[in-house]
C-alpha cells in the first residue's frame, strides 16, 4: 500500500520532470536546428555577397587594363610628330617611339598598320617582311571595319601571335592538365593567346590611314590577377593560404591564376568543371557558388569575358576559400550550441527544482494522509501554503478535524452502549439468580397466606391484613417476572407489519385510560409508510409502555399525540427509518435524569407505581430491532418520544411504495 | 375411593411443605422427595398417581428425572405416571423442553394454592380418562 503509493508519487514527480525536460529538449532542438540553418545561410549569403562585390572590382581593375593601354595609344595617335613620322615612314623613329609606349605601360605588342593592307611596323621584330605581315590581326581589321577605335579582349591566334611577335608564341603555349570535372576537350596543348588590346585609328585627311594598336598577352601573364589579389583581398591568408584567389580564363583554361596547385605553383593550364563551364561559357550568366578548385573548396563567382566581336572567350573569377567561412560558421555553431546546451541544462535544472518544490507539499500530504490512514489523527501538517495546495490542506486538515469530532462521538456513543449493554446483561444474570431465589420462598408466603385467608376462624382485622399479605406477595411475583423478562433476550418473532395501523391499535387499548384521566390522545399518521418487518407483540408493548409513561406525567387536559413517518436512521446514515414520535405537553424530565432514563429501576413514580423496568425493557426490544428510542425534554413543556426503526431493506420497491 | 397418591420432588423444603398442606387439605396422598435421587428410591418402592417436579436442583435436576424415569420404567410405569414441571425461572425453552420430555403441566413458581390444586385435578382427570381407555 505504501509503496504503491509512493511509486505513484513519483512517477507523478518524474513525469512532471519529463515534461520540463522535454519541452526545454523540445524548444533547445528547435532553437539549435533553426539558429544553425540561419547561421549557415547567413554565413554563405554573406560570403557570397562578398565574392560578388570582389567580382566587380576584379573586372574593374581587369577594365582599368584595358583602358589604360587605350588611352596611351590614344594619345599617342594624337601626336603630330608620330604622324609626321608616318607620313614619311621614318621606321627607326617610329619604332622608338612605340617602344618607349609600350616600355611605358607593358606592351607585348604593338604596331601601326596602314591602310595599304599590312603593318607597317611591328614593335619586337622589325620586319617588314611581305610573307610575315600579309596577316592583319583582328584589331586592325575590326578598327578599319567600325571605322573608330576598339578595346577589349581579343583572342590571337598561333599565327597572329607569330606575326606579331614569335617569342609571345611561345609564352602563350599551354598545356592542358587533364582536370576532374572539366568537359572533355581534345587538344593538349593551346597555342591560341588571350589578350587585351585596342586600336586606334590614325586618320589622315578625314580619312582612316592606318591603325595604332597594342595589347598585352595575358597567357601566363600573373600582372592582372595578382592585382586583384592585391587590391581585393588585400594579400589575406588563411591557415598559409591565400584566402582569396583570382584567374583569368582562356575558353575553360586557366590561362592566369594565383590559384596554387598541389605542388605550389601557379595552376595555369588546369581548367574549370564542366558545369560552371556550360553556366559561364555557353548560357552567358554568372555563377555565384561554392566550387572546388584544384585542391580546396572555394566561394567563387564567375563571369563570361566577352571579347570585341561580343564573344564569350573567356571568364573573369575571384574566389575566397571556404574554409575559412566554415570554420567562422564551425565557432559560430559551437558557440551557438554551447549557449543552447547550456540553456537547456539550466532549464532542466530549474524545472527538476520547480517539479520538487511543487510536488513538496502533496509529498507532505501523502506522508499525512498514511498516518491518518495508520490511525494518527493529529499528523504534523508542517507550513500551509499559500497556493492551490494549500488549499488543499487546508481543507484536508478540515477534513482531518471533522474526523476527528466524528470519531469521538462514535467513541463516546459506543461507550455509552457497551455501558448500557453490560449493565443490562449483569442485571440481566443477577434478575436470573435473584428471581430463582425469591420464587421458591415466594410460594410458601403466597400458600400460606392463601391457606390462612381459607379459615373461617379469623377476625376481619386479620383477613384484611393476610389480604395486604397475599396482594403485597403479588406485586412482588410482578416485580421478579418483568426483572425476568428484561433479563431474557427474548427472540424477534417478526413478520410484516402495516405500522400505521399497530399503532392505531394499540391507542385503541389506552383510549379509556385517556379519557379517565381526562387527556386529548390524539394520532396524527403519515400515509404511505412501507410495510415493515416487526415483532407486533414487542413492539406494540414499547408503545403502550411510553404512551401510559406519557399519561402518567401528563396533567388532566393535557396532550398526548402520537404520529408516524419517515426519517434518516442515525445509525447508518445512508438507511431511511420509520419513526413513530410519541410527544406530550406534561411535566418533561430534568436534565439530570435523561441519562438514566433508560437504566433498569430507574423510575420516578411513587413506589408501587412502576418497577422501573419498562424503559430498559422497550429499548432492549428497539435495540434488537436496530433501531433506537430518542428523547428531547424540557421540564415543564413536556418529552418527545422518537422510536426510529431502520429500514434494512429499502429498494426499489419501496420507494415506489411511497410515493404512491 | 382409593386416596390418591402424589410425589412431590424439589430440594426446597417450602415449596415441599406448601405443597404438602395444600394437597393433602385436598385429600390426596402426599410423598416428599427432597432430591433427584430420593425420588428415585421412592419411585421403585411405590406407585404413585402424579408427580410434581422442580426443574431446578442441585446434582440431577427434572430434566434429568424425566429421563431416568423413561430409561428404567419403559413400558409399565411410563407414560401412566403424568408429570407436572414447575419452575421459577420459567423461560419457553425449559416450558418447551419439560414438555417434549414427556411433562404433563408446567406451573411457574409461585403459584397460589388454586393454581396448583387446578393443575393437578386437571392432570388427573386426564389420565383417569387415559386409564379407563
């Protein structure tokens, strides 16, 4: 029992428990999982906004490039001298003067090509030579097409380059690493040359004489990404790497890069995956994403590089390595979870403390409640809260007190029976043996006496004594016979009795009595009163009894009403009882003597009136019958007599019965 | 006409003695027996017309009697020796009991001498009509 009870406790305890720590789990998880998706697209949006922007600068200083060379021309082509120099076709002096141009900003060519269909004039190799210069590279030919001045990206192939200048044949010859991911491509080796370059148109007379046009070799060419790396990423490394990286692309090749393979070189002739390829190359867009380039994951950002006849021949891209961002994201995360875990422990711990200090005071109760239940009526109740719980125990400790009145009177009430039953039955054994005692000599003094009345010799004095001898005699014969039949438990001859009409019976035997005395009997009955199991002869005996008490201690003209009803036993509260209420307006009976009314020999009659015993006698036979007699009195206004007889069997039935 | 003869039988020498004025004042023959086992004695020496027995007595009591008289005289004394119980704790268990054993009366002590001398005329003319059959 107890330990039932205490395993029912706490499992009470630990499912409040349970609750605090899962919802503190439940709202931890959901905190963790949510907060380190934020972090991580926080993260890369911030890495990728960053790639993006250094995009722009890259291409930037990749434009600075190109304007560079375009404004020097320019301004060379405005020197008069420089046309003056043409006009006459001074070689020698114009090649210093482009040679001192292309020192000034790092030309890998240069020249002025007329109209006349050929260079004129090639910086690096002075040669006019008709089989070298029948060539006219796509700068010249697109100046003379548009008829102004073009820059930008332009691819030379093996043969221009040679035109132009055999060593950049040999600079711009790559070959091809075979790369993971990279779309298939046949050749080994590139001999093509990416180059920025512009022309400018030499006009003569309005019209266009000639082209001066420059460029720069990108192939191998480090100056343009090197910068970027510079200015962008401000030479930052990470871990000995550089964190940011920048390459120039020939078609998917890298043709210049400060991306570093394995061995620790520059990964020129490496190329790019075949799906930034296909984004980049051939849809045209941007790709802003994580990529793996050659060794290391990346956040990179590529864009086509369109050439001067608006051709993707290549790509522009910078990119940050990622793990640096990783491992940001990596101590964010952990610091992040650290905190989470930390709540989520705190809470646990807070909610373990809260389910104790809310479970406390029901422990107090339940440690309450086991000693009321081990019969401690007055258990220490310890502080009484101020919450529902202590309400709780006010109301249990309420409880506690009204048990505690109840259970006293049922102590004091079984006291009071068992007295009166030990009386009764030791009177009963002493009525027993004394009754024994007294008849034997009893009949000799009734014989004897009867025997003298026989004789005709004696005075009527001496009659008239032997007749107070012989009518003393029998009162005492009464007297022994109603101390016998208080002392026997004689047994309950029930059957079922109409009560109503008992009790109108028996007022039918004492109705002259009444009207000697001169007292109003009157009887009031409650209709529909169920049929109820009794000893008629007993009960009907009860009855007369407390009605002729009642007579005896009214005064002529008094009152006497008997009535029948219903009521709710007092001994078992759930049972309904009959009650037949005897009242009167006499004398009543003083305080004093309600107590003893029901001891054997109690009487307050004259003696010779009554023996004491009908009161003790009715209550034995109400008694066997389960019920009781109450009695209100006041002196004065008179007693109210309540026989209550419970009804063992009240069903169904019953009830209809009544309410019929 | 032959005198009657009545045993009385109780270990009360009152009601022995009242019994004993008011019988013989009635003309019957009265024999005392003041215990179970005198009675006994007296009942294998004589015959008698009635008996009137305490139920109550020290040693053997009435019942007792009743049963002896059954185990020794079966047949020729018994049932033509009616019996008359009295008692002054009368309760209807002894009544009952007295009566099953073969008792004729039941008297409860005490009795006036009109009672006793009713019981007894009674009973005897009951087995004066017994006898004749």
């Amino acid at each position: 029992m107890d330990e039932s009870k205490r395993g029912l406790f706490y499992s009470t305890r630990s499912r409040l428990i349970v609750s605090f720590l899962s919802i503190s789990l439940l709202v931890g998880l959901i905190s963790l999982i949510v907060g380190i998706k934020l972090l991580y697209k926080t993260v890369l949006n911030e890495a990728t906004t960053r790639i993006t922007l250094d995009l722009n600068a890259a291409r930037e200083i990749y434009h600075s490039n190109i304007n560079t060379i375009h404004n020097v021309l320019l301004t060379a082509s405005l020197d008069g001298e420089l046309q003056l120099l043409i006009e006459t076709k001074q070689i020698d002096k114009i090649a210093q003067k482009l040679e001192n141009i292309s020192d000034q900003i790092g030309l890998d060519f240069a020249g002025i090509a007329l109209n006349s269909e050929k260079p004129l004039f090639h910086i690096g190799k002075l040669s006019t030579d008709e089989n070298d210069n029948k060539l006219q590279n796509p700068i010249i030919t697109s100046v003379f097409k548009n008829g102004s001045s073009v820059s930008g990206t332009v691819i030379f192939t093996k043969e221009f380059l040679m035109a132009e200048n055999p060593e950049l044949v040999e600079r711009a010859r790559i070959e091809i690493i075979s790369t993971p991911m990279a779309a298939p491509r046949m050749e080994k080796v590139e001999t093509s040359g990416m180059t920025i370059a512009s022309g400018i148109p030499l006009y003569n007379n309005g019209e266009i004489e000639g082209v001066l046009y420059g460029g720069i070799l990108l192939n191998k060419n480090n100056a343009i990404v090197d910068r970027v790396r510079e200015t962008v990423f401000q030479e930052e490394t990470y871990k000995g790497k550089s964190i940011g990286t920048a390459t120039i692309f020939f078609k998917d090749l890298r043709i210049s890069t400060n991306v570093i393979n394995s061995e620790g070189e520059r990964a020129i002739g490496t190329r790019v995956s075949k799906e930034v390829r296909d984004r980049v190359l051939i849809e045209g867009k941007r790709w802003t994403d994580r990529a793996f380039v050659v060794n290391d994951w990346y956040i990179t950002a590529y864009e086509p590089i369109i050439d001067i006849f608006g051709e993707r021949v290549g790509a522009l891209y910078v990119g940050v390595l990622e793990e640096k961002y990783i491992d940001l994201r990596r101590n964010i995360i952990s610091v992040f979870i650290f905190i989470t875990i930390t709540g989520i422990i705190v809470a646990i711990g807070l909610g373990y403390l809260m389910a104790n200090k809310i479970t406390q005071p029901v422990r107090q109760l339940i440690r309450v409640s086991n000693e009321v239940s081990n019969g401690n009526l007055e258990p220490e109740f310890g502080p009484i809260l101020k919450s529902e719980t202590g309400v709780l125990q006010k109301t249990f400790a309420e409880m506690l007190s009204s048990l505690r009145e109840r259970d006293n009177l049922q102590r004091a009430e079984s006291e009071r029976k068992l007295i009166l039953s030990e009386k009764q039955s030791s009177i009963g054994r002493l009525a027993a043996g004394v009754a024994h005692e007294i008849n034997n000599p009893l009949t000799g003094v009734l014989t004897f006496t009867h025997l003298l009345l026989r004789r005709k010799d004696i005075s009527n004095e001496v009659r008239s004594d032997l007749e107070t001898i012989a009518h003393q005699t029998d009162r005492v014969r009464k007297i022994v016979k109603g101390l016998l039949d208080f002392s026997r438990q004689t047994k309950l001859d029930s059957e079922p009795t109409d009560i109503n009409r008992l009790v109108e019976s028996t007022i039918t035997l004492v109705k002259n009595e009444a009207l000697i005395k001169g007292i109003n009997l009157e009887f009031k009955p409650t209709e529909g009163i169920p049929v109820h199991i009794v000893d008629r002869n007993q009960l009907q005996s009860v009855i007369l009894n407390i009605i002729i008490n009642a007579f005896d201690a009214t005064k002529p003209g008094g009152k006497v009403i008997v009535t029948t009803g219903m009521g709710i036993s007092t001994n078992k509260a759930e049972l309904k009882s009959i009650e037949i209420v005897i009242s009167d307006n006499g004398c009543g009976i003083p305080t004093d003597n309600l107590d003893k009314l029901f001891d054997p020999f109690f009487t307050t009659k004259e003696t010779g009136n009554g023996t004491g015993l009908g009161l003790a006698v009715s209550f034995g036979i109400i008694e066997r019958h389960g019920g009781n007699i109450r009695v209100q009195s006041e002196v004065g206004k008179g007693s109210t007599f309540t026989i209550c007889l419970p009804m063992e069997h009240f069903d169904e039935k019953t009830k209809n019965t009544r309410r019929r | 006409m032959k005198r009657r003869k009545i045993l009385v039988v109780d270990d009360d020498r009152t009601v022995l003695d009242s019994c004993k004025r008011v019988l013989e004042a009635e003309g019957f023959k009265v024999v005392l027996a003041s215990s179970v086992k005198k009675a006994i004695d007296i009942l294998e020496a004589e015959y008698f017309d009635l008996m009137i027995l305490d139920v109550k007595m020290p040693k053997h009591d009435g019942m007792y009697l009743l049963e002896k008289i059954k185990e020794k005289w079966p047949l020729d004394r018994w049932p033509e020796l009616p019996v008359v119980v009295m008692s002054g704790y009368p309760t209807n268990d002894t009544i009952s009991e007295s009566l099953v054993r073969g008792a004729a009366d039941f008297l409860s002590k005490p009795f006036t001498p009109d009672e006793l001398i009713t019981s007894t005329n009674i009973i005897l003319q009951r087995s004066k009509n017994h006898g004749k059959q």
